[in-house]
C-alpha cells in the first residue's frame, strides 16, 4: 500500500520542519509588506461596491508572490504566465463590467487561476486539485512570516527595537481601549474627547473592515508561501487492468449507435422541417420543444465526457492490441457528441427567439459552448501522445477564454440587445426578461420606445445616482451615469400598466 502523495510537495523548512508546508528560504521583506498593504487595501476598499479595488487588491498580492518566487530561484513562464494573466484578467473585470450576479464567480476563478500560477499543475489530478490547496497554505504562510519576524527581531537595532515597543503599545491601546470604550460609557466619553468621533478608535465599530483586512492579508500571505514552495511533480496514474477488448468495444459500438439514431432524428427534423409534425403529434410550442430537450442534452454532453475519460483510463495503451479499434470508436462518439452539442445550441436558440434571453439560458450556453470546445480538443489531441499530456492544461485555458469572453461581452448587455431587437421585430418587448438588469444594459435599454424606457431605466438610475469612491470605479457605470444625465428617464410613465408590461406569451 502506497503513502498518500502531496500534490504541492511539502517545502523544507530552514529549521528542518519539513512537512510543515514552510518554504525553505527566509521570507523576503516584500511579502509581509505586500500582504499588509493587500490588507489595509481590503480593508478600507472592499465596503463599497466591485471595481478597480478588487484588481489593485490582486495586484498587491502579486507583488509578495512574485517576490516569493525570485526568492525561491524560480520565475513565472508557459503556462504560469496563462494562468497568471486569467487570474487578473477575471479580476480585472469589475472595473470594466457591472454584472454584479456574475462577479462572485469571477472572483472565484481569479482565486483558482492565480493558484493554478502557483503550483504549476500538469495533469487532470492537479488542474482539478490545487485551485483548493490556497486556503491549506494561510497557516504556512503566517507561520513563515513569524519565522522571518523572530530571526530579524536578534539584529534590530536600539531604534528599530523601540519602534516595535511603540507599534505594539498603540496596537494594545487601540484594542482593548477600544472594548472598554465600547463596555463603558465613562470610557467611552474620554476616547470621545481625544477623537473626532468614538467609531474612529472603535474596532468593534468596524469588525467588518478587519475581517476583511485579515482576509485579504491571509490570502496575500498564502499565496506567496505556495510560490515560494518547491513543487513535486504529480504522480502517474497507476496502472489498472485492461479490460478484454469485448468488456470495452461492445459498450462504446452501442453508445455510437444510439448517438448516430439520435442524431440521424435531428438531421431529419431540421432538412425535411419536421417541426410542425413533431410539435402537432406532442401538442408543444417552439419554446416547449426547445426548453424540453436543451437541459437533458446539456446532461448528456457532461456524461459523454465522463464517458470518453473514463474510457481513456481503461482503454487499451497506445501501441498495444485493439488501440486502433477504441481510438476510431472513441473519435466516433466525440464526433456524434459534438452533433449532439449543435442540436442542443441550436434548440436554445429557437427558446431565445421565442422567449428571448436570460441570465440562466446565456449561462447553460456558456457551458455547452465549453462542452463542445472539451470535445473538439479530445478529437484534436487523441491521436499524438505529446499533445495529450496538454490536454487538461488546455481545458482549463479554454474554461478561462470563454469565461472571460463571457464577462467582457457582459451578459447583462445581450440580454438587453435581444430584448430591443424582438421588440424592433415584433413591437412588443416582454419586460420579464430585461427587469432588473445592471448598467451594461443602460445603451440598450435607452433604444426602447416609452413607456418600457423609462421605467426600465428608472431603478438603474436610482442605483446610479449615489456618488463612488475613487477606489470602485466601474467604466460601465460611468458610462450609464453619463447617457442617464444626457437623457434622464420620464417621471410619469405607469410601469405597472398593460402597455408597460407587454403581452408576448411564453
């Protein structure tokens, strides 16, 4: 039986702690001043809205990771530099776009990105493990800085020693004056005549900000602990049986076959248009059909990839008996998969001129976009070994293109141009789909005839019309605030009456 293997490799620590997850080089001054920075930055910033504060905050970060990382001999290239370029990338996206609904899954993958950067994953086993390994390695990264604290604290210098005492006497008093003044008020009056105001030298007056600060130090702090640590390369898969040619070949001659009924049905439909035969004999509408078939297809594209993984596992090696045979099966179901993911695309489309657009219907198409683009690679990398060993590594870039595609177009902002166009089409725009949306969708919407314009625009424009700190610019916002200034919303219209709300069936 095998030990578990560590995916980071555990670093060796210059007091010989070596599966304490320290580096085994002494902390570079950066790091701790970068994590206090990204923590004071947070802080202060993160209490206002998304915008350039959440980019300076990763670029903070940056600064004591890269900083770990010239300590350690190593410098960022290839793939790091990927990943590292997604990682700000998603970060970057709430200066430019205000998609508040899509920002927390941003974040999340500009946390998963930068520790892609980190650890340098090559295989299935890392790309899928070590965006989690970031919160494992905060404790490693305090504990490192300790270290590098206490070695420095023997050569400071009488100066140096008093400004420590001085910096923690203030910190002291902040603290626990502070919750006294909180607990008493007597106390509480005589912090009142030294400040401006109490909430000023309260820190439970701002728990909220020193969590956030504490956070943001945190992930600061950890992130330049993994770029400083020396990283093992992954382990290969162990060797499993293979099954007998017939214990894989009949499962995947039968997959293909259904796949190629399924897909001979769809071509048949849409060249002989069969969709009014279809939707007579089941008694459904376009949207019906559509929205009855997309998800269940959506489904089966992810298992066809569970499928296809699974079957590269257990499938025969390359050179050995029957390789040629489970590569052409194999390449069949991609390739009748791919059909499957068009029929699919294509049924949502029909939903969306039927129905328009959603939240919801943009991200399902998003991810059977990727579905596809999976496929399209497996067929593209099977046949070369070389290429292959890329392929987890070109998922994940091909996850991050579409995701920040997805971001950059502004999801918010399609929804509002199909919502003008069926109107320009038909002239009449089911408000349903296009409530509710955020200042990317202000040009849009400002194209609509009255009354759907202004009282569409109405909520944006309240949620505009307070002032931003400097730090949470948003360029979508303030193009909105410009267009609403230049033409403000009518204060009259009814937005509750029949002419309002429109009258399209779903």
């Amino acid at each position: 039986m095998t030990a578990p293997v560590d995916l980071l490799g555990p670093g060796t620590g210059a007091d010989g702690r070596g599966g304490s997850g320290i580096p085994g080089v002494p902390i570079p001054v950066a790091v701790p001043v970068a994590a206090l920075a990204a923590g004071v930055w947070a802080a202060f910033t993160f209490t206002s809205a998304l915008g350039a504060n959440l980019l300076i905050a990763a670029l903070l970060a940056a600064v004591g990771a890269a900083a770990a990382r010239r300590a350690r001999g190593g410098r960022l290239h290839g793939w790091g530099a990927v990943w590292a370029a997604a990682a700000l990338g998603f970060a970057a996206l709430p200066l430019f776009r205000d998609d508040s609904w899509l920002h927390p899954f941003t974040t999340v993958a500009a946390f998963g990105f930068g520790t892609l950067a980190l650890t340098g994953p090559r295989g299935w086993r890392g790309m899928l493990a070590r965006p989690f390994v970031l919160p494992g390695a905060v404790r490693a990264g305090w504990q490192w800085a300790a270290d590098g604290l206490v070695r420095r604290v023997p050569q400071r210098t009488a100066a140096g020693s008093l400004a420590v005492a001085f910096g923690l006497s203030a910190a002291v008093l902040l603290l626990f004056g502070g919750l006294f003044a909180a607990a008493d008020a007597v106390v509480g009056s005589w912090l009142d005549d030294a400040a401006d105001a109490a909430e000023a030298v309260d820190p439970m007056a701002h728990t909220g900000r020193w969590i956030l600060g504490a956070v943001a130090a945190s992930v600061a702090l950890g992130a330049a602990c993994l770029a400083a640590r020396p990283h093992r390369p992954e382990p290969e898969p162990r060797s499993l049986r293979v099954p007998k040619a017939v214990e894989w070949a009949l499962p995947l001659l039968v997959l293909d076959l259904v796949f190629a009924v399924f897909v001979f049905v769809q071509i048949a439909v849409v060249v002989f248009d069969g969709y009014h035969d279809v939707l007579a004999d089941q008694g459904m509408n376009y949207a019906e059909y559509a929205r009855q078939g997309f998800f269940t297809l959506l489904v089966v594209t992810a298992l066809t990839l569970a499928v296809a993984a699974a079957a590269s596992r257990f499938g025969p090696a390359r050179g050995a008996p029957g390789r040629r045979l489970f590569e052409t099966l194999l390449g069949t179901l991609c390739v009748l998969a791919l059909a499957v993911v068009v029929s699919a695309l294509h049924r949502l489309q029909l939903y969306v001129d039927y129905s328009g657009l959603t939240r919801l219907r943009i991200c399902a198409a998003t991810l059977e976009l990727w579905l596809g683009v999976l496929l399209v690679l497996i067929l593209a990398t099977g046949p070369w070994a070389r290429a292959a060993r890329r392929l987890p590594r070109l998922a994940g870039a091909s996850g991050a293109a579409i995701l920040l595609t997805l971001g950059a177009l502004s999801p918010d902002a399609l929804i509002a141009r199909v919502g003008v166009e069926r109107q320009r089409e038909s002239g009449v725009v089911d408000v349903r789909d296009i409530e509710g949306l955020g200042a990317d969708a202000v040009p849009w919407l400002d194209k609509l005839p009255e009354p759907q314009r202004s009282c569409l625009l109405r909520p944006i424009a309240r949620d505009l019309a307070a002032a931003e700190p400097w730090y949470a610019t948003n360029l979508a916002r303030g193009r909105a605030r410009d267009l609403l200034a230049e033409r403000p919303p009518l204060a009259g219209p009814a937005c509750e009456s029949r002419e309002y709300r429109g009258d399209s069936s779903r």
